[in-house]
C-alpha cells in the first residue's frame, strides 16, 4: 500500500512539474500565445548628410519624436534598430517612452530578424532603412507598396498584423508630409539577401 502511495505521489509531483515547466516557457515571449504579432516598421526620419553613418537632422529630430507620439498607446513591447546613428536615435525616443532598451539587428539579414519576431510575438517597434524596411515587411508576409523613395520619403509607417490565418498590412503617414511619390514608380519584388551595408539609406 505505501508504495502505490508513494508512486501515485512522484506521478503527481512529476505532473505538476511538468506542467510548471510548460507555462513558464508559455510566458518566455513577450505575447501571450494566441495573440497577433504587430509590427510597426520605419525608416530611419531625415539624416544631415549623406555620410555612411550620418546623425538625424533637425527634422529627423522632430520627426522622431512624433513617432514616439504617434505610438504611445500602441503598447510597444520591443524596439529594434540597426547600427547607425540615424536609425538608433530614430528609435530612442519610442524606446524611452515605454523604458526599452534598443534591440539591434543585422538589417542585411532579414530572415532572422523576421523569425525572431515571430519567435517572441507580441509588439515590436523596427526601424530600419529605405531598402530594408519594405523588405522585412516582404518576408513578414505584408505587402510593401512601392518602393521607398531614397531622396526624401521618410513618413512611410507600415503595421503589420500577423496571426496565423492571415497577415494585414496598412500603411500610414506620420509626421510632417513629404512630397508624394513620383506616378512612374511602381510596386516591385525586393529580394532581402542582397542588401548590402553600402547600400542602407
């Protein structure tokens, strides 16, 4: 009888474990499971120059402090930026706001960025650059647009919801308005791998 006892016991103590083991690693992400992944995705606001690693303008500045207006109510769990001056300090100030530390990324490699979110769920701040950024949105599943125009479209803000039926893409404007993109640029494919560091803007 005291054995049964006692292997009925370790049963239900193993079970319990189990069980514990099987909700901590539930909240391991940053969205409870069931929840859409949302992604908010931008490039970088207005640089001062076209050097390889060129700080925000004036602009860029405002800009990015309007971002951080724009986002917050939207609950932003983490934020992602590449290496440069111009995409950190776009960054920054959402981060601030919601007491983030800055999550860098290689944005020459998409793919691991796009399977990390999808790894973590929940909301996520990227900003990134005029090439990346349409093609993280790309690999995600939503739908790019046009092309971003390299000279002076910063204002282009994408959200992405993500279940696993379906992904919804809109594309907003914040900010002050850039001038609209020329009726001769049309949507085209963007093949992420080829991105290379010289060619981030």
């Amino acid at each position: 009888m005291t054995k049964k006892i006692s292997l009925h016991a370790i049963s239900l103590f193993m079970a319990v474990f189990m069980w514990g083991c099987i909700s901590a690693s539930d909240e391991s992400g940053t969205g409870t499971k069931g929840d859409p992944l949302v992604v908010f995705l931008v490039r970088h606001a207005e640089k001062i120059d076209h050097s390889k690693d060129a700080d925000l303008s004036e602009a860029g500045y405002l800009r990015s402090e309007e971002l951080a207006r724009v986002l917050s109510d939207a609950e932003i769990q983490r934020v992602h930026s590449s290496d440069f001056i111009r995409t950190r300090e776009t960054a920054k100030p959402v981060a601030e706001k919601y007491g983030l530390e800055l999550e860098l990324y290689d944005p020459r490699d998409p793919y691991f960025l796009a399977d990390r979110l999808k790894e973590l769920g929940g909301r996520h701040l990227v900003v990134g650059h005029s090439n990346s950024t349409p093609a993280l949105v790309e690999i995600l599943g939503g739908d790019p647009g046009s092309p971003i125009e390299e000279m002076y479209e910063y204002d282009r803000l994408y959200i992405l919801t993500i279940s696993e039926d379906e992904v919804q893409t809109v594309l907003l404007r914040y900010g002050r308005p850039c001038s609209s993109l020329p009726s001769k640029i049309s949507a085209s494919s963007l093949v992420a791998p080829q991105i290379s560091a010289s060619a981030l803007n």
